[in-house]
C-alpha cells in the first residue's frame, strides 16, 4: 500500500488497467480450464467467449491509448482464438475485430483518415510502419498479424514487409521473427509461436496437397515433408504419410509409397484413406489378393465410427485444413462406397463368390432397416441403386446361385413398380387405338436379361426364353424423345448411352438365340442371331453364333460368305476395349461369348473351305 | 358454407404482446389431451385439455422458434433462438409438475397463462445442441435435422438422436450439406430473420421410418409414385425419407436423406445431394401433402398423394403424379393464387387444407369436388388437380398457428388454433355438413349449445373489431387525402397573385454557441380555408454556390423536412435555421432557400393499406405499398429566396453603442483567438495572412454606372426628399436589417463586415459620364465596392448586379426609352468584354488540364483578367 503512487490523478487510470488485465487473465485460465466435451465445460467457454467480448467492450468504449493497448489488441487475439475454436471456423465478423483493432491503433497516430479506403494490407503496413514507434505493442501485433493471416487464406493479405521480399507464405512464415513476449505481457489462450508453428504446418500441408491435385509432384513432395517435419498433431501426420504415400505411387516409387502408407497406417485411427491408397497401388501392382485385403479392411475400418475427440480450445492444424472434396487424395468415402467398390473388384477380377457375399451385404447395408444406423448408398460417385441391384445379380448368377438372383431382380422389380409405366391404358388405348409405347428405362430390360440368364442357369429354358422375349420387347419399344421428362436420375442417362443400348439388345438377342439352340430350333436361332448381327455389327460373338447355327443348318455358302467377313473383321484392330459399359452387361456379355474363337475359325477353315476345295 | 360453419371453443388466453402475436414463430402442437405451446416468447405451455388447465410453463433462455414431438420417445425438442436445440423429456416434465401442483392451488387460474411460481427454468444442460444460427429443424424417428444460416449458405445438417436412457446430448453430426442459395440479408447480422425457413420429411409408404412416424406434425408418408416421380429412383430403391426446405427465398428443394449421411465432416457435394424442386418466388411458409384420391375400399391407411407448398403472399404450388398419353409418369405440377398474407397452415384430411390470413381462416379443397373418378371420362386422367381452388371461409381471424388435431371426432376434423390475441382454441369442423336435428334437446345439450354460441359471439367480435378498425383506418385515409387534393388544387391554381399559402424567408444575424451564425427564418402562412394536416411537411432545401455548380447539386444540397402538425386556416408557423458560416468559417455566398411543402403518402395511406397491425407480419410493412408512386407522395413548390452578399454584411460601425460590443467579433473566430485578442489589449493585432493581407495589399475594388433616370426610376416616390445617392444606398440594402439606420443617417457611404470578417466598402456617389451621349454628359451613379478580399468582393459584385438585373428587366417592361447614346462607344466597350470573356474561357479550360504547378500561374492570370473585366466599370444605361 505504502507504494501507491504519489500521483493521484494517473491512481485510477493504472488500477483500471489492472482490473481489466486482471479480467483478461481470469477469463484465459477460465478458457483452459474449459477443455474438454462436456455440456458444462462448453458452457463455461462459452461464458469466457462473452466475458471477452464485454471486456473488448469496455476498452474499446475509450478513446484509443497507447498503455492500454497492448492490452486491447491481446484480448482481441484471445477472443479471436477462442471463437473460431468454439465455432470451428472463421467468420467476417473476427476479421472485422482485427481491422477495428488496427483502426485503433492508427487512431493513437492520428493517422486514420486517409487510411480508410486503401485495402486491409495497406492498413497493416501503415500499423506496423507507425507501431514500429511504439515497441511495447509489437508481440500484440505480430500475434494479430498472424490471426489476420488464417482469415485471408493465403491470397488476400500480403504480409512480405514483414519479413522482407519473400512471395511464399512458407517462407515467409518460417522467418517470421516473432518479438519476445514480455514476462509481464497479459496472458494468452495461444501464444504466437504456437500459432506461427500451427499456421505452417497447416499451410505447408495445404500447399502440398493443391500441388499433388494439380499434377507437380516434386514440389508436393517438398511441401509435403515439410508438413511432416513440423509440427504436426498424430492425425494430421497420418493425413501427411498418406498424401505422400499418394505423391510417391504418382511418381512411380511404389515401394517407398507403400512405407509410408504404412507409417499412416500404425500411426492413427484414422486408417481410410490410407487403405484405400493401398489398394490403388496393389491394383496398379497387379497384386490383386493384397488390393482385396486392403478393400476388405477398409469397409470395416470405415465401418468403426470413433467419437470426435474433444477439441482444444485452440487453434489447432485441424482447423485449418480443407475438409476433403471427393477429388482429393484423402477422400475415402463411405463404408457403402468402399463395400461397393469391393464387391466390383470381385467381380471384375472373377471372385464370384466373394463378390456375390459383398454385394449382399451392400444390399443389406443399404436397404435393410432393421438397424436403426443408416448408411448412403454409392451414389453419386458410384452408380446408381439399380446398377447395385442388377452387378449383384449378375454377381449371383456367375456364383451359380441363379435363385439368389431371380430373388434380387424380383426386389427390385417390385419396389420400383410404382414407377414404370402402365401398360394397359385403358383411356389412352380407348381413344388413339395403336400409339406409341411409353418408355420404360433401360435396367428394367436388363433386369429381364438378367432373370432370363438365372433361368438359363436353372435349366428352364422357357422361362428364359420368355424373359429375353420381354427384355426385347421393352427394349425395341421407341426411344423416349424428350429425355427431360421426369427427375430421372443420372444413371439413367448413363445406361442409355447408345452403344450400351445397343450392347444390351445383342446380349439379348444372342441369350435368345443361345435359347433357341439348347431347345433345338436351330432356324429361330439363326433368326435371332442374324438380327443381332444387323443390330450390333461390331459384336463379333454373335457373328460367331451365326457362322456355328449355318454350319449346324448346313448352309455352307452362307456360311462361306459370312467366314469371310469375319476373317476380314477379325484382322482389323479390336475396338471393344474402348467401350465402357455398365458392369452387370459386361458380365452378361462374357457368359454369351464363345469360349475358342481361335479355335472355331481353324475349325472352320478346315470344315468349310476344305470340302469347297475338292 | 352453412356446413363450414365451426365450432369454437376457446381453452386459454395466453399472454401476447402489444399488437398481438406475430406469425411465423407461435408454434401448438397436441399429444393426446396435451397441448404444447409457444407463443414466441421464452415460454412454452403445456396445457391439459381433459383437465382444461395448464399444466406447465417452461422458460427458455431465449425466444422459442420452433416445438417438434417425438411421441415414441416421450420428448419434447425446442429451438431457442441464438441457443440451439434443447430436449425435455415429457415424463420428467409431468412429474416436475405434479410435485409442483401442491403448492399452489390456482390452478385453474389458466386465463392468466403465468403465475410466476408455475414457470419452470429451463435447465441449461437440457441443451443438446448448441448453435446459434439454427433456423429451424424436424425429427424423424432417431434423427434430427437441422437448418442454420451458414456464414454464405444454408446448412441442412443430420444428427442422431440418443436413444432413451442415454446421454440426452446428440451424438453428433452424421451428415451436411449446403443448399446453393445464401440466406437473405447480411451474414453479420443474423438478427431475427422475418421469415424462418420450413423444414417437412417425406417419407415413402415402405419406409421403416413411415410406420414409426404416423402422427408426426411435420412429416408425411407420400405415395409411391409421387415420391419416385418427385425424388428419383434412388430415394424410392433405397426407401429413404427425404427432406424438404422451403426458403425464405421461394425455393423448394429437396436432400434425400440417406444420401446426406457422409463419413466424417465432408460435406456432402451440393450439386449432386440436393435438387431444386421449384421456385415459389416468395417466402415458403408451408409444405405439406394431402391425399386427394378416395381410398380404396382394401387400403387401411392412407398416403398422400398431393405435395403442397404455400407462399406467404398466397401463391401455392400443388404436385400430383399422373400419366402422359403415352403412359409415361409424369409429375402434375399446379400454381394456384390463395388470399395472401398467409400466416400459417395445416393439412387435414380428405384432400382439404386450411390456411390463416389475417382476416380469415379459410379452408381449400385438392381433391376433386368429391366426385369419384370415372373411368369412362378419358379427359380427365387419374390425379387431376382441379383448376381452381376456391377458399371457404371458416370466419376464424387471425389464427397464427395451426394444427390438426390427433383427437378428431367422427367424419369431421379438429384444428386447434392460436389466434394473435393469444387465445388458444380448438375449431371442430363437421365436414359432412348435415345439420344435427334440433328436436331432442336436453339439458346437457342446452348446456353444451349456449357454450358453444358464446364462443361464437367470441369469435365473432373478435373479427367485427379488426374489421372496424380495417375500416376506420381507411376512412381516416380517405379523409386526409380529401383534404390534401384540396390544399393541392388551391395551391395549384393560383398562380397569379397571392397564394393561399406562402412561405417567406428572412435572414438575420444571432449567436449560437459562441459563434455568430447567419440563420434564416421562413414563415408558413395558411391563409387558406383548409388546414394542413398530418402527412405535410415543410421542406427547406438550402444551396450554396459552390454546390449549386457541382453537378449533382440536388444531392449535396442540404434539405430540412420539418412536418407540419395541424396548421389550420390562418395561422402561421416559424422555422429558423442555420446558413452558415460552415466550420470552415466561409459562407458561399450566394445561397439559395427553395421551400416547399410535401405531402407524404406512405404516411397516411401506408396504415391504411396494410391491414390491421403491422407488428403481425412485418412484411406487410413494405409488400402492399409497393403499389404507391414513385415518389411516395406530393411535392409542391412554395417560394425561392436567394441570400446574397448584400443581406449578409453587417455593420458594426452603424450600431448603436451599447450594441456594438459583441457584433466587433469576428463571426468564426476561434474563442482561443478572441481570448488571446483580449489580452493582448487593443492595437496589437494579430498577424494572420488575413490580417496582413488587409494591411499590406491594396482592396480590390469593382464600380458599376447606372444612369441616374434609371435609378429614379427604379427607386421612385419612396426615397424622395434624399439624394439619388442614400436612395441607391438603401435600396440596395433593402433586405438588410441595418436598412433603417442607413436611412435614418442618410449615408451614401458604408463600411460593412463580411461574413468571414473582412471589411467590405459601399460607396455611391454621383457621376458625369461624358463620352457616351452626343447630347451631353450623362447623369450616372457611380457604385463601387471594396473589400480587402477579392472573394467577398466579387460575392458583393455579384450581388449588386444581381439586384441591377432585375431592376433593368423591370424597367424594360415598363417600355422606358434610353437616351440617345455613342452607338461606337459601346460597341467598342462590348467588343473589349468579349475579347476578354474569349481569353477566360481558353485560360479556364487549361485550368483544367493542367498539373498543379502551372495552374497558380494560370489562375493569377485570370484574376487578372477579371480585374480587366469589371475595370471599365459596367454601365447601366
């Protein structure tokens, strides 16, 4: 007490300094002590966040001074850290503190008329021109500074007076030379050095990832491990080995790629994109058992939902990276997209047994409602529900569970019924006698195709028979000519596309024909080929179709005729590769295809053109 | 309509604002016998309709927007503006209140809506989300979904709900996605919006979610084919529920719900996730569906075949599947126009909808006329919507919220209805129409009878008065703008001599604040035989100089709008106000003050076009004015003064003594000038550029000749018995306050002080000018001003020769002849001018262009000029 200033009129002013220092201190501490998830602890960040707002109130209700100051633009930082971590992400109005803050500084230099207009950049260059007056308030500023540059991204805000002529935000933040705190300095949610070090890691991890989306590997590849040798939380280290495993299997270093996929993998529990990295690489290795292994692990890995950890009330790395876009590296999509993509691969690399189990567990996945959980269905990155519907039946199929399909067409035959069109009009056909007929989308026909090849696999032949008949006749139907009509969904487009139209109609005639032929009615065989051939001229399966039933009918000079043409064909470069059509008719096409062409056409030189010889 | 005719009963009044409720935010909703309620305030009610008592008031740290029931879980979810989501459990509520119910025993006192002892605080953990820019949300089953304005866009964002028994806190986010539009008005501010968004599930009939949710408030089972046609073949494979939003904006999309569920916190791609179904073009305020079709005989519970989206201003959207020609499915889509403003809506059953405006409650039938399809009439396919909707009014006003009541009687349907008085009540409505037999009357019946007519009488004059007042309020309308014509016709048709109303402007010098300030007094005369009432208002526009050359001059100008309270025929009113001198210390003078009087429809008409109280629906404030003018109002011109240097010199070496002593200050001067003046004593003056100007550089000086017949005759009979001289003196000062003493002394020479405090020198005196009449010499007056200022110089300048204009337009149209004059002479002085006006005007335009540097050389060779120019001193002949 004995030291109390003799000075009387500066008594009050000092001690309400201290006061609101003392204020800001409380609420800091208040803030740490309210880590954590709890409702309560929540509320008493809350509070804090408050406490703050009322204290930047308090002073900023005075006109601007110099000994008040430091203390102003810290409790603005604090405020600031505190808000974008309880909000987790940055709003206008933060930034709007920080130029009111600046303001206010200018103001103490009179300098702030003319300042007005220019940009945020020219208000920070003047700040720190006039501040560098004013020594005491430089950790507040550069701490400010730093804030400032989380809100701008790293396009708007040009800090490069601060540390010279450098462009890059790397570099410019790595010789940031941060002043020394005083001791005595009020206290901090975060202090500089922290941010400065969050802010680099953040961006350089950042800058790495744009770099590998956009193609230039060997810079990402720098940025990426300086990302990695900064400091850096567990998680977004996981996230830094995968964008490196990612960076290295571009550049062609499998081996290396996979160390650090692994690295990713033992380091977090975040294990997603790391899997599924894996498997591209394996697949692109050719190592088709390990791809599987990796997708299997990481259906179930996606299928573990940890609760989100309690966030620091800090600014924090997480914070300030881009939550990942599907064409982002990281991106690994969910359980049912990573189940899908699984079940495909199964089929695509003919495991129809595991494919099968997959894609009903997918099904079930998506449809059963049983549990209360939901998940999304593959869409819109994946195809859509009827293609699920139809590779799982085709899955079924090829693992000889023909019953299994006929039940999964039949699901979704029926839950889609509402929607196809009617058939019987009784006012429309009443009216107008013979119309056109509505248009039915393409999958119905291959749902057909499918139940026919399922009956095929089951011996009924003319149950199989019937279902080609009816897939035909839907698919011959006119063509719909506004394809706006109605929301169709995207993959109605897809399927639509012509060439996978016409795929389907061959496939079809030729299951007919097949039909024909195991029934011995070798001329409606014939019949159904010849069309197949007229319709898909680059199908060469039904032409080899053809060439057997003129053989069997022994119609040799046909059959010449038509050799021939093939010959031709065959000698002409395949463009079946190029074609991209939905799984299920791949399947369906490689059931219809004739096991030995090289064989048949040796076999047929010799029982065709030998006798023609003679 | 005799059938439409409801019956009313009212359960509870309930405390509301001054103004009556608004709508858009009151929310009721039922449970068996229980209500719950919220008025838009911190409170919701719960009320028991068995026991015809409240049971119940919670108090929630902020406004409630938004009440949803989760029956299976026996919850209750509020939205709290600016908070978020808190849970009560109802159990848990009953309880707490039946422990309360001991201690206080009025509880049958429910017309109060209070007593402070019932209000039960929210606790604060029962928030289980917190967020403060949630908009609105819905349940459905376990899932709550969520809509808050984003920093640029809308949110939908999906949570799971806790089962029972468990952390009643959200597990946390399990899907987001952004709709494409940004919310109305600016990020920063999220105050209050004027119109929440609408959130509705659409379930399809195989949902799990559909039969766990039949009595839900907000969500509906659509049938399959409007669902499949609506939401695609990917929501009706999977059977998910789908989720409508209808914006304050007029857009109506859609997310389906599964596909909303991502991993993590990835945001869901908006493009792909969410559709836009349609535009409404004004705030969505209701989305339901409605089953139009009768039912088939086999079919136990009905879906809905109709989507429905209302408009705040009435416009509705009606969706229905229905087939092409050529078979295809093809959504049915229908706009229909409903009296507007809609406050809220519900759907019943039977196809029917109600819906509130401030006027009535009225009630819309979708299905088609109850006519059963006919097979036979190919016309008209399945599903057809009629093409007409034609509102029946249910005579209910005012009702804010609506909800169809889950306890509806036999064939009829049961609302139960807010009205903006606060009085909750329920409207049964008995669709069939058949009018009970009165022949048994007993005595329950009577009993039952006088109740219901009295709440017939209730509702009844509850609507009579917002009608009177509807109409009274147009009336009053009427009246006014009755009396304005009047006053315009008046003012408009006397355009030669006295106007029934005028408006004068005088200036004068006074003090204010320590600085002399020039203030101008324009006086209001009604003489008039009607009275200016509300709705006029004085406008006083004041131009400077300066501005006037700028050429925006109408926005930099200053304009005063004084309203004019009742100014009835006769009497007058005063307005003083300030010209100047600005802080700069300068007057540009000349300054013009343009009165006029505005009558300003908006304010008297505006009431009465938005019907009954604006604090309702606030955008009533601005929709229905929007058919006013332009201008929003009348504007008629009354008079133009102009204050030049002449009214503004004063003279301080004229007044009498005991006068003198404040006016020798300078008008602007800096108190700390004047102090330091004072001390210095007398004599020892200051040496400001000014002052040393006025010292050291000679006056700039400017004459002007005007024969002396012209001003003789100009002056006439009232200056007689003084010389030519004084008369021209005082004519020229006429305006001028120190006028009589100039008369009184008879001076013909004066020393004034401008404005800015730089003397100014009037000297007349009479002249001979010899070279310019072959008969002789001619009589002149001779005017010549000087002032050490060069601008208040030329300010004076112009304003003597502002004053000769008029003077020589006046005489020329009384036809005076000049006298015979040296035509050369003339010619040559005219000759010179122009010579001299050619060289200002290229010096001018290269004041232009030029840099700084050159242009001081340039301007002091157009002071130059100027000098030249007034040198062979005008003559006014």
């Amino acid at each position: 007490r004995s030291h109390e200033t003799p000075l009387g009129s500066s008594t009050p002013h000092a001690s309400c300094l201290d006061l609101w220092r003392q204020r800001n201190d409380q609420l800091v501490r208040q803030a740490k002590v309210a880590q954590g998830l709890s409702l309560r602890r929540q509320q008493l960040a809350q509070d804090a966040l408050e406490g703050f707002r009322e204290l930047l109130h308090c002073l900023q209700g005075l006109p601007a001074a110099v000994p008040v100051l430091p203390l102003e633009l810290t409790v603005i930082c604090n405020f600031i850290t505190l808000r974008a971590s309880l909000a987790q992400g940055f709003t206008e109005d933060q930034a709007q503190g920080i130029q009111q803050g600046l303001e206010r500084v200018l103001e103490t230099q009179e300098q702030l008329e003319p300042r007005l207009e220019c940009g945020l950049s020219a208000l920070w260059d003047s700040v720190l021109h006039s501040s560098s007056l004013l020594p005491e308030l430089l950790p507040a500023l550069h701490h400010l500074a730093l804030q400032a540059l989380l809100f701008s991204g790293d396009d708007h805000l040009d800090l490069t007076f601060l540390s010279g002529a450098s462009e890059d935000l790397l570099l410019l933040l790595k010789t940031w030379n941060l002043p020394a705190e005083e001791s005595d300095a009020p206290l901090t949610i975060q202090d500089a050095r922290g941010l400065r070090d969050v802010l680099l890691t953040a961006s350089a991890y950042r800058q790495g990832l744009q770099e590998l989306i956009t193609g230039r590997l060997s810079r990402a590849l720098s940025s990426l491990h300086e990302a990695a040798s900064g400091l850096c939380p567990q998680p977004v280290l996981v996230q830094v080995y995968t964008a490196l495993g990612t960076c290295l299997s571009k550049m062609g270093n499998p081996q290396r790629a996979l160390l650090y996929l692994l690295s990713a993998l033992k380091g977090g529990s975040t294990w997603g994109p790391a899997l599924l990295e894996a498997s591209r690489l394996y697949r692109q290795l050719g190592n088709t058992a390990a791809e599987l292994e990796s997708l299997e692990l990481l259906v179930e890995a996606l299928s573990i939902t940890h609760g989100s950890e309690a966030p620091q009330l800090l600014i924090e790395v997480e914070l300030l990276l881009p939550r990942p876009e599907p064409a982002s590296p990281l991106y690994c999509g969910t359980q049912s997209q990573a189940k899908y993509l699984l079940a495909s691969r199964c089929l695509q690399t003919g495991r129809a047994e595991d494919a099968a189990e997959h894609y009903l567990d997918l099904l079930a996945l998506l449809l059963d409602g049983s549990e209360p959980k939901i998940s999304p269905p593959p869409c819109p990155t994946g195809p859509c529900m009827p293609e699920v519907f139809l590779e799982a039946a085709a899955a079924l199929i090829r693992a000889g569970r023909a019953q299994d399909a006929l039940t999964v067409c039949e699901e979704l035959l029926s839950r889609m019924s509402s929607l196809l069109p009617k058939m019987p009009q009784p006012w429309g056909n009443a009216r107008k006698g013979t119309k056109e007929s509505p248009h039915c989308p393409p999958w119905v026909s291959a749902t057909h195709l499918l139940r026919g090849q399922a009956w095929v696999q089951l011996g009924a032949q003319k149950e199989a028979i019937s279902e080609f008949s009816r897939c035909l006749e839907l698919l011959f139907r006119a063509t719909p000519t506004d394809k706006e009509q109605g929301p169709a969904s995207n993959c109605e487009q897809g399927c639509t596309s012509d060439v996978a139209l016409q795929q389907l109609r061959a496939a079809a005639l030729i299951s007919r024909g097949l039909g024909w032929v195991t029934s011995g009615q070798d001329t409606k065989a014939l019949q159904d080929f010849l069309l197949s051939v007229q319709m898909c001229p680059g199908n060469q399966d039904a032409s080899f179709h053809l060439l057997q039933t003129l053989r069997r009918l022994d119609r040799r000079d046909e059959a010449i005729a038509f050799w021939r043409r093939l010959e031709a064909q065959t000698k002409l470069p395949q463009e079946n590769a190029t074609w991209s059509l939905p799984l299920y008719l791949e399947t369906c096409l490689s059931w219809i295809r004739p096991h030995d062409r090289e064989t048949l056409l040796e076999e047929f030189q010799t029982s065709l053109l030998e006798p023609c010889d003679l | 309509m005799a059938g439409l005719a409801p019956q009313v009963d009212y359960l509870a009044g309930f405390c509301c604002p001054l103004g009556g409720l608004a709508a858009g935010k009151p929310r009721v909703l039922c449970l068996g016998a229980e209500i719950f309620l919220s008025t838009g305030s911190e409170l919701v009610y719960v009320y028991d309709q068995e026991a015809g008592l409240l049971t119940a008031v919670y108090r929630f740290p902020g406004q409630v927007w938004h009440l949803e029931l989760l029956a299976l879980r026996r919850a209750l979810y509020v939205l709290c503006a600016h908070r978020g989501i808190y849970c009560l459990s109802l159990d848990q509520a009953i309880r707490s209140v039946s422990q309360d119910d001991g201690d206080d025993g009025d509880s049958e006192d429910s017309q109060d809506g209070e007593s402070p002892s019932r209000v039960i605080p929210v606790d604060p953990d029962a928030c289980v989300l917190h967020d403060a820019t949630l908009c609105t949300f819905t349940v459905l089953d376990n899932l709550l979904i969520t809509l808050a304005q984003g920093p640029a866009r809308w949110k939908v964002q999906l949570f799971e709900c806790p089962c029972p028994g468990e952390d009643p806190r959200l597990k946390g986010q399990i899907g987001e996605v952004e709709l494409s539009t940004p919310p109305a008005g600016s990020p920063r501010e999220p105050a209050a919006p004027y119109f929440l968004p609408v959130l509705c599930c659409m379930s399809p009939p195989g949902s799990r979610v559909a039969h766990s949710h039949l009595h839900g408030s907000r969500g509906f089972t659509l049938e399959e084919t409007l669902f499949g046609l609506l939401f695609g073949t990917d929501a009706s494979l999977l059977e998910s529920p789908v989720i409508l939003c209808g914006l304050p904006d007029g857009q109506l999309c859609c997310v389906v719900l599964q596909t909303l569920v991502t991993s993590g916190l990835a945001p869901g791609d908006s493009k792909a996730l969410v559709k836009i179904l349609h535009h409404l073009e004004e705030p969505i305020v209701f989305i339901g569906a409605l089953r139009t079709e009768p039912l088939a005989e086999d079919v136990e519970d009905s879906h809905s075949d109709c989507l429905v989206a209302l408009g705040h201003h009435g416009r509705t959207l009606a969706v229905k599947a229905s087939w092409d020609e050529a078979g295809n499915l093809v959504p049915e889509l229908r706009e229909y126009c409903l009296p507007g403003p809609v406050l809220c809506a519900a759907c019943g059953g039977g196809g029917r909808m109600y819906h509130s405006t401030p006027s009535d409650l009225c009630v819309v039938d979708l299905a088609r006329g109850g006519t059963p399809w006919d097979p036979m009439q190919p016309d008209r396919g399945p599903g057809g919507l009629p093409s007409l909707l034609c509102p029946a009014s249910l005579s209910v006003c005012s009702v804010v919220t609506l909800s169809v009541s889950s306890r509806a009687p036999e064939g009829g349907t049961e609302l139960l209805a807010l009205s903006a008085k606060g009085r909750l009540m329920t409207c049964r409505l008995d669709l069939n129409s058949e009018t009970p037999s009165p022949t048994r009357v007993t005595a329950a019946n009577t009993g039952r009878k006088i109740k219901e007519l009295l709440s017939g009488i209730g509702t009844v004059s509850e609507r009579v008065s917002f009608l009177k007042k509807a109409v009274d309020q147009r009336n009053k309308a009427l009246t006014c703008l009755n009396e304005a014509m009047n006053v315009s016709c008046a003012l408009l048709s006397s355009r030669e001599g006295p106007r029934p109303i005028s408006c004068t402007t005088t200036t004068t010098w006074s003090r204010l604040q320590l600085q002399d300030m020039l203030t101008a007094t324009c006086l209001l005369e009604n003489s008039s035989d009607f009275s200016l009432d509300r709705g006029w208002a004085l406008c006083i526009q004041v131009l400077t100089s300066s501005q006037a050359l700028e050429l925006d001059s109408a926005s930099s100008a200053v304009t005063y709008t004084i309203p004019v309270d009742r100014l009835g025929p006769g009497s007058r009113r005063e307005v003083t106000l300030p010209l100047g001198p600005g802080e700069d210390g300068m007057l540009d003078l000349p300054v013009t003050v343009s009165c006029a009087l505005f009558y300003s429809l908006r304010e008297v008409v505006g009431g009465a076009l938005t019907p009954s109280d604006c604090s309702k629906d606030p955008s009533l404030d601005m929709c229905p004015l929007d058919v006013l003018p332009e201008q929003e109002g009348i504007c008629l011109p009354l008079s133009e003064h102009t204050v030049d240097m002449l009214q503004c010199l004063r003279f301080p070496s004229l007044a009498t003594p005991h006068m003198q002593a404040p006016s020798l200050l300078s008008p602007v001067s800096d108190p700390v000038d004047t102090f330091l003046g004072a001390c210095l004593g007398p004599g020892s003056k200051l040496a400001g550029p000014a002052s040393l100007r006025a010292t050291y550089l000679p006056p700039s000086v400017a004459a002007i000749k005007v024969s002396a017949e012209l001003l003789r005759a100009t002056v006439g009979d009232s200056y007689s018995g003084v010389s030519l001289c004084c008369a021209t003196l005082q004519w020229l000062l006429a305006e001028n306050a120190a006028v009589d003493i100039v008369r009184a002394r008879a001076l013909s020479s004066v020393q004034g002080v401008a404005p800015d405090g730089t003397d100014v020198h009037l000297i007349i005196r009479e002249v001979a000018v010899t070279d310019l009449c072959p008969a002789g010499p001619l009589q002149a007056v001779e005017i010549q001003v000087e002032s050490s200022s060069l601008a208040n110089m030329c300010q004076a300048h112009h304003a003597i020769i502002g004053r000769m204009q008029r003077m020589v337009v006046e005489q020329a149209a009384r036809g005076s002849s000049p006298p015979d004059l040296r035509m050369q002479y003339l010619h040559q002085i005219q000759a010179n001018h122009e010579m001299l006006l050619r060289e200002v005007q290229t010096l001018r335009d290269r004041l232009c262009t030029e840099d700084e540097g050159h242009s001081c050389a340039t301007a002091e060779k157009l002071l130059q000029l100027y000098r030249q120019l007034r040198s062979p001193s005008l003559l006014l002949l």
